[in-house]
C-alpha cells in the first residue's frame, strides 16, 4: 500500500488528511494524484499550483512510487509568519 | 536545534541553543501575528505542518547555513496550531564571531524557510477564513 498525506486546502477539499492507495507496477507521481482526483474531484481546481513529495522529500511528477512509500501533495507553502 | 512547537516558543531557550564562547554576535529574526493581511483585520491564524517533512527541511536549512556562511550555530522553531495576534510564529537564532556573517545567516535561513518548509497558514478573520497559499513576501 501507498500512504497518501494531503494537507491544508487539500485536505479540506478531500474530507480526508491521510488515505491508502493500492500500489501499481509502473505508478508515478503524477499518476497517483490522476487516481486521487478521480476520487476526489474537489482536488482538481487545485491541482495547478501544489507540489509532491515521496518519503520527506520534494518530488518530481514523474519520480515512481512504490509499495511502502509515503507520498504527500500540498498547496504552496506558506510558513514563517510575516 | 530544529523544533516544531504547539505551545509558545521559548525564545531564551532558542537563544541559548546558539550561544557560544566563540561568538561576538548572536542575530535572531521573530516572526510575529500581526493583526491585519490583505486590507482585512485578522483575528487569529492556524498553522499546520506536514511534521516530518518540516522537520527534515529545517534540518536541511540549518545544515545549508552553517556550509554557506562562516557561522557558529543556527537554531529554528516553529509554531503550529492555533496563534493569537501578537505571538511569535518563528524564531531562527544564528550565532557568529562577527555581526555581519550572523545578519546574512538569519536572512537566509528565514527566506528559504518560507520556500522550502511545508508550513501552511491559515487566516481567520471576522467574517470567515483562508489558507495563504501565496506568498508575497514582506
């Protein structure tokens, strides 16, 4: 399975913060946030602007994804105060 | 050195993590609630963290700061959860012999902060609430 973490107006937008996702031969990271706004249509509006990371770490939308991986999509950060 | 903190930031403490014999200068930079954005008086704001990720990205920053700049230590904290007007956010602390390498230090390691750390802000206002997803900078 993939752990999917989706946070702030993504995870409003999906009712949900975290998800499994049943691993595929093949799966990228582009191709998981596919499934996830076929299941998930309020995703889509915002998909232009977020960003992907696998296990910590920013990633590329065509970087593979693999049983046991943790995946999170983001809208732009926004910390640090003024 | 790195730490996330739901309650308010102890800024001696954060201070103190960077102090040094070595060190002729410590420069810290506070971010603080302010009460207005975007021309709307602002209640509160909420902030929420991917917490691993975070971690690892200050972690990454302070490792950055120290290889780029001929500094002592840096040290970062970051708030999460619900922030009145007036609190601190963040607080980076940077230790060095001489005040210029700490100032450019600090600037540094704030402005990637705002970049890299997956940090979100939520603003709430009378009449409802947003997530900044864009920032302008300032």
């Amino acid at each position: 399975m993939i752990t999917v973490h989706l946070f702030a107006s993504l995870r409003e937008a999906a009712g949900r913060g975290t998800l499994e996702l049943e691993a595929v031969e093949g799966l990228t990271v582009h191709g998981l946030l596919d499934q996830l706004c076929r299941q998930y249509p309020r995703l889509e509006p915002l998909r232009p602007s977020l960003r992907g990371a696998v296990n910590q770490s920013y990633a590329d939308w065509g970087d593979s994804v693999s049983d046991g991986d943790e995946v999170a999509f983001f809208p732009p950060v926004s910390g640090g105060g003024p | 050195m790195i730490q996330l903190v739901a309650g308010p930031i102890d800024a001696a403490a954060v201070i103190r993590q960077v102090q040094s014999p070595a060190a002729g200068a410590v420069v810290t930079f506070d971010g603080v609630v302010r009460n207005h954005a975007r021309g709307k008086a602002v209640t509160h704001l909420f902030y929420e963290a991917y917490d691993d990720m975070a971690l690892k990205e200050m972690d990454a920053i302070r490792t950055r700061s120290l290889e780029q700049f001929p500094v002592i230590e840096v040290a970062i904290a970051h708030r999460v959860g619900r922030l009145e007007i007036g609190e601190s956010s963040v607080l980076v602390a940077v230790s060095s012999a001489h005040r210029k390498d700490a100032f450019e230090a600090c600037r540094f390691a704030i402005d990637t902060l705002k970049k890299t750390v997956p940090i979100w802000k939520r603003e709430h206002y009378e009449d409802g609430e947003v997530w900044v997803e864009e920032y302008a900078g300032g």
